[in-house]
C-alpha cells in the first residue's frame, strides 16, 4: 500500500515517517515541508539516516496514493480537505481538525469557525480501543489528542461499566514532556527556561479537555504541568466511586474492557520501583500503561504513554492496521528501552 505524510517535518511527522518505513505493508511514496522542499528528510529527522533516501517535497507536488496521514498544524487540513481527498480514498489526520464532533465545540476550543462542517461526521475519533469497529468502515480517521489519549483510556472502562459515581467531580492532572509543543522554538522553550521547570502551564481550559468530555460523556476538570522530561505523558486522575466497589471489582472493570487490546498494560505491582506507570520506560512504544489506588470511595488512576506514539503517530498507525485489516501491531512491535 502507498501511503504519503503531509507535514513530515515536525515530531509527529517523522515518528510517524520512523514508523511507516519499518511498516511491511507500507511503501512510504512522499513526504511534504513546505520549508524544507528538497533536502533530504534526514536533515530533520537524523535518527532515519541509512533507513531512507527520500526527500521533502511540496504539498503541490502530491501525487494519487492509496492513504494520506495529514499532521499539519490546526485549520490546515480542513482548509485544504478537498485536495487531500481527492488525492486518497483513505486520510487519518493527526491534527485537531476534526477530533470534535460539534461545530460549536470548534468556536468554543479553538477559536475558530469550522470550514468543513460537512464531514465532521465521516471523521472517526482515533482512540482504537474505543472505536475499533467503526475504523473497520471509515475512510477517514482524526487522531485523538495526546493529554485527551492519556486521561481518556485509563477513566473510559470506569465510566463505561458503570463503577464511577457521576454526581462527583472528576479531575485529572498531566505531566507533560517538552515535545508536546511541537519543533517550533518558543521564549517558553527556551533552555535556560524549560531546563529543570515544573511549570503549570494549563491549569484550567486545555483544549483536549473538549475530546475528554466528548468521548466520556462527563465533565473533566483537567490541568497540565510542563516537566523536565522530552517525551512522554503522565496524568493522575481522581475520581469517586459508587458504594461497594472494592478493588477486585476495579481489576475486574479493566480485564473485562481491556484484557484482549495489544497495547494496554495495567501496571499494579507490590514492590520494585515501576510499581505503578512511568513514562521512562515507554518511549518509543505505542503503549498505554494504567494503575490505580482506591482508597474508600476515591480512586486514584494513573496513566503514562509516549505522547509522540500512543498520543499521536503510534496511535495513527494502529488506526491505519485496524482501517486496512492489518496485523493490528504491525509497525509497533518496538517494547521500550530499559534502562534509559
């Protein structure tokens, strides 16, 4: 199958680009910066060299291949939608674009009225766990948020066997690694500024709250703290549970939603020092790892993932094996590195 990258240049692009390369049913036909037109994909993404030979071109150039991925920045895919469609039959789209179902949501979140209302709803949400069966009949796929991936795997099970007392609030907090922003330099980027910070730089009105609440169907107080650490995600969450939960009934709630999915790990040890999900250890992988605590009627839910994989180009891929009938874990057989 012949796929093409629209916006190989940042880090969502070329961990995407990584992964396709080493994907045996893919053949990697272009890859598009409109900064870097011509120079080898190599130049940006050094950790390919010796894996590829190809060099960026412009979106004008894009030729008729059987899957566009699309990780532009928010508004350019849905304003230039009906040249990437034509050009594929099948699009996942790693940017927000078309996350949100509700056009009101768009002007809410994001500022922006939404060009392409129309197909909205032909779009998939990109969490496979969820929506796995729809995938099957799409055509085309959103990805979901990293911060939105992070908190909505490890609460949807609670929310969906019913063990989470709705008449309390939900809250989630996210640890966030610096490749989150993107590799566009910023004063907040800079390194005298980020080295050594745990900085909240969202602690009300992230925009991923909008998925959460989507796909959760409850409200979501969520806050986020940049830290010292490049890749990765790590979200604490408390909610309250109904009377009578124990916690042999919250392993039970994730065995029975999650036991058979490839890339959900629940992670709740007695001793050693990975008791409990950590970011470290997931780099480079397309895992979700979950824990928890209930103490009485609050559970503490803790989550990690690589925001670049799970969170954005891991998840792209998943969705794509899941979209063409593939070996759902074909491309992301990659288990982490240990120690790192």
């Amino acid at each position: 199958m012949k796929a093409s990258i629209v916006g190989a240049s940042g880090y969502g692009g070329g961990e995407l680009l990584r992964l396709l390369l080493q994907h045996p049913q893919v053949e990697v036909h272009q890859c598009t910066s409109e900064r870097f037109v011509g120079k080898p994909v190599t130049r940006l993404h050094p950790n390919l060299r010796k894996r590829t030979n190809l060099k960026f071109c412009s979106i004008q150039d894009l030729a008729a291949v059987d899957l566009i991925f699309t990780a532009l920045p928010h508004t350019r895919c849905m304003q230039k939608f009906a040249g990437f469609s034509s050009l594929a039959d099948r699009m996942i789209d790693l940017s927000a674009d078309f996350r949100l179902k509700d056009t009101d949501a768009y002007r809410k979140w994001y500022g922006v009225d939404h060009t392409r209302p129309d197909v909205l709803k032909e779009f998939v949400y990109g969490n496979v766990e969820l929506h796995r069966e729809e995938m099957k009949q799409a055509k085309y796929i959103s990805g979901a948020g990293c911060n939105a991936t992070a908190t909505i795997l490890p609460l949807w099970p609670l929310f969906k066997q019913g063990v989470v007392d709705t008449t309390q609030p939900a809250i989630a907090e996210a640890k966030c690694g610096s490749s989150e922003g993107g590799n566009s330099a910023s004063e907040a980027s800079h390194h005298p500024e980020r080295s050594g910070c745990v900085r909240s730089y969202r602690p009300t009105g992230h925009r991923h709250i909008a998925e959460m609440e989507q796909e959760l169907g409850h409200p979501i107080h969520f806050s986020a703290t940049s830290i010292e650490m490049v890749r990765g995600i790590l979200v604490t969450a408390h909610l309250f549970v109904n009377d009578g939960i124990t916690e042999k009934d919250i392993w039970k709630t994730y065995r029975q939603v999650y036991g058979q999915e490839p890339f959900i790990r629940i992670v709740k040890e007695r001793q050693g020092i990975y008791r409990y999900p950590e970011p470290k250890i997931l780099v480079g992988s397309n895992y979700c790892d979950i824990g928890f605590e209930l103490d009485g009627t609050r559970l503490v839910v803790i989550s990690a993932i690589d925001n670049l994989m799970k969170g954005a180009a891991g998840q792209a891929v998943h969705a794509m094996n899941v979209m063409c009938g593939f070996e759902e874990t074909q491309g992301l057989e990659f288990a982490g590195l240990h120690p790192i």
